[in-house]
C-alpha cells in the first residue's frame, strides 16, 4: 500500500472515530464503505475489525461509568450464540451484498413496529437483537443500526447509550476478527503498519469526539444520530446497486 493511500485512510480512521465518539455509531458505517471500496471483503472486514475495536474499546474506557452492564449482557449472550451458528458456515459475502445490507440495516430497523422495540433490561429482547447484531456484523461487517434500536428504545441517556453500545461494539468485532482472521483463513492479512496506525488514529479521533458530546442535548444526540445514518445508507444501497448491474 502506498504511503499517499496509507495517510488517507489513517485521516478517514480519525474522522469516523471522532463522529462515533459523538454519536455511538455513523463512522464504522462509513469506514466500512471506504475500505470495502478499496479492498476485498475478508481485508477490508479484518482491518474494520481492528479499527473499531480500539475505537469501541478507548471509547468505553472514557465512559466505563455510565455502561448499562444488564443490557449489555444480555445483549452479549444472544451475539455469542449466533456467533457459534455461523462458525459452522464460515461465509464470507459478495461485495454488493455487504453494500446492500450496510444500506437496508437502518431502515429495517427504523420501520420495526412499535410492539417489537426492544427493553434493554429484557433477556428475551437482548437474546434476539444480539443475535441479530452478531449476525449483520459478520455479512455487513458493522451492526450499529441494529445495536442504537435496542439501547435508543429504552431509557437510557446520551451517555449511557454511547458507552454500552461501546461495550458492546468491542465483543462483535472481536468476533468479526476472528471470524475472518482465523476460521476464513485470512490471518495475516492485514499491514501491521496500517493496523497499527488505525489503533492510533481511532484512539485520537475518539479522544477529540468527547467534549462534543458532552456539549449535545438528547434532542441534538438523537436528530442527528438519524440524519447521518440516512445519508450514509442511501450512498451504500446505490454502491451496492450499482456493483450489482455492472459488475
């Protein structure tokens, strides 16, 4: 990889670790674009993984104390399931497919009936998203939308939201590097230089997003939240759309 392609995806880390920061979830959407434009489905889908978890993981750190750790587990222990199903499969998706399930993710989601959100403090609630989740991370590569239904539905704050979904986001990573580092074969893969420089960059990006979204209202937090994640799916069913006619 050449220094110039190196440098700008390091700058692109930094930015979607900074709008992550701020709203729990949009910059892995985003990143996971960029990198499946740039490199092939089980590369882009290590490098993400590596990524996000340094992201998640410091971003958890700055707020360990607002975790809501009910939610989380149960949340965790429906992921972890279907993280066993799907170590049976060892699939790895067509580019296209991945666009399109990162582009139809918000808007399932959003069009869920009423009856149907989820209660974080619910097992049976936090057994079906997680599997969900756990399930869309491993096709799509990211499974924010499916994460900010479960959390935005109860009565969680701003905080409390960005903080668990962090918990959280560093499980399904850690699977997703596994899934395709060692049961796809494709350890080693990835630059250690670049994955190096993604740690970092996803640390600072982070780091820079909290004074941000402590300045936010709930009202701001949730308005913008949407706003973004709408953008980004659009763009990603058109790429997806268009891989699949003109392949």
């Amino acid at each position: 990889m050449s220094v110039a392609l190196m440098l700008g995806l390091t700058s692109t880390m930094v930015a979607t670790a900074f709008l992550s920061g701020i709203f729990g979830m949009a910059g892995g959407l985003i990143l996971m674009g960029v990198l499946l434009t740039l490199m092939p489905v089980p590369e882009a889908m290590a490098l993400h993984a590596v990524t996000q978890m340094a992201s998640n993981g410091w971003r958890g750190v700055l707020w360990v104390r607002y975790v809501h750790w009910r939610g989380a587990a149960n949340f965790l222990a429906g992921g972890a399931l279907a993280f066993a199903a799907w170590t049976f499969c060892r699939y790895v998706p067509p580019k296209p497919l991945a666009l399109i399930l990162l582009g139809l993710s918000p808007f399932v989601v959003r069009l869920m009936p009423a009856n149907l959100k989820p209660r974080p403090e619910r097992l049976a609630h936090g057994l079906l998203f997680g599997a969900a989740s756990m399930s869309l991370m491993l096709l799509a590569g990211v499974s924010g939308p499916m994460i900010d239904a479960y959390f935005n539905s109860g009565t969680l704050d701003r905080r409390q939201i960005v903080a668990t979904k962090a918990a959280c986001q560093v499980a399904g990573h850690s699977a997703k590097l596994v899934y395709f580092g060692s049961l796809v074969g494709q350890a080693g893969s990835v630059d250690p230089a670049l994955g190096a420089a993604a740690v970092v960059a996803s640390v600072v990006g982070t780091s820079l997003a909290r004074p941000v979204l402590e300045r936010l209202s709930e009202a701001q937090f949730r308005q913008w939240t949407w706003r973004i994640i709408t953008a980004v799916a659009v763009l990603y069913l058109a790429q997806g759309a268009y891989l699949l006619a003109w392949p």
